[in-house]
C-alpha cells in the first residue's frame, strides 16, 4: 500500500522539529510513502528539491491549502458559480500561478477543497492529478486552541501555538450561526458541511480524498 506524508503549516518553533520528523517517516518508509503533499510555500522549496532528487520515486504534491481560495458558504450565489481555482486562474499576461511554480519545482499533484458546486480544471497542466477532499470543507485555521487550555490555569489559557496534550481528539464544537451553515471546530480549525455536491469538468480523472470528520464528531 502506498502512503501519503501530508505536512501542515508548522509554526516557526516547530519548524525544524518537523523538517526532520518528515525527513526520517520518508527515509524509514522508502517505497511505501511515494507522496509527500506540502501546504506552505517553505515546505514546498525544500520537498520539491528532494522530489528532484529522488529521480521520481517521490512525488510532490501541493495541498490545498497552498490555494488561497475564498471559502464562504453564507453566500447564497456565490458557492453555486462555477469556479477556477485561484491557481489556475489567468494573469495579465496569460500564465497562471501554478504554471510559475512548474517552472522551478517538479508537482505531481494539486489538492482542493469543495468550495463550489462547480470546480472548472481546464487549465490544469498535464500530467498533475487533481484530488478533491471531502465531505467536510477546509475553512480557515486561527493561532489559539480552546481545547488546550482544557486543565490549565486561567493565567495559562489561550495562548497562541501553545503546546497541547491533543484534547482535540476527544473534544468538538459545532454550532449554527445566523447565516444557517453549521460549523465545527475541532482544533483550531474551522470546517463546514456544504450543502451541495461539487462536480469537477475539465479534467479526465479525479483523486477523491475522504476525510472521516463527520464520523470523528460522531
């Protein structure tokens, strides 16, 4: 069974624990993890180096949260409009942003999230292979944890990247705002349940990853 290594975005004091803890699952797992899927722009130089290096028995794949794609489900119109990621989207001059990232680093895959009901991938390159996670949508993620400060003194609560004992695996927060989407918080995290199937055109095949979210709030 192959794996995927998915990295996150890592605070600066954590950043080289990290780097190495990534670089030792990679070289102790050689020919089962052959993916490494990267979320900030830092980890992306460094593993696209090393995907290079590899001779393309590692592949690099951007995350999706690389894609600084609006994700707002209040609007009523907006998530029902078909949609080109912000990556592949045109500039002035009639390249994209993911084409500039070709040019220096080998990609081989490019993650989403189903922030419409309809995504257009056209202008996705050959040769990288598109995944759409779900069911839950990727909204945005904030420096403090309330669930960390479970069992800590007040003067100790709520610190931003404060270290934690991952209370977050027993603990949840959903609720409704006056929007009507429901939310929930696991982490610092916030996600939401769309309320539509997002449909992919524009490209021949299409990865699906799977989250279990929904079965992880019960």
């Amino acid at each position: 069974m192959a794996l995927t290594l998915v990295l996150p975005i890592v605070p600066q004091g954590l950043l080289r624990q990290v780097e190495e803890r990534a670089a030792e699952l990679v070289e102790q797992a050689e020919g089962t993890i052959d993916e490494v899927t990267v979320n900030d722009y830092g980890a992306f130089m460094k593993w696209g180096s090393i995907a290079q290096e590899s001779g393309g028995k590692l592949h690099l794949n951007l995350g999706r949260l690389i894609g600084k794609d609006t994700r707002d489900p209040r609007d009523p119109d907006y998530p029902h409009i078909s949609y080109r990621p912000q990556l592949l989207q045109a500039d002035a001059w009639g390249g994209t942003h993911l084409d500039r990232l070709l040019q220096t680093q080998p990609i081989a895959g490019l993650e989403l999230d189903p922030t419409h009901a309809l995504l257009d991938l056209s202008s996705l390159p050959a040769g990288i292979e598109p995944a759409l996670y779900g069911p839950l949508c990727y909204q945005s993620t904030g420096q403090i944890c309330e669930f960390a400060s479970i069992g800590l003194l007040e003067e100790e609560k709520f610190r931003p990247n404060a270290p934690c004992k991952r209370q977050c695996l027993r603990n949840a927060i959903r609720y409704t705002g006056a929007s009507g989407v429901e939310y929930c918080k696991l982490g610092r995290t916030m996600w939401f349940d769309p309320d539509w199937r997002t449909q992919v055109v524009g490209v021949p095949s299409l990865r699906r990853v799977n989250a279990p979210l929904l079965e992880v709030l019960g």
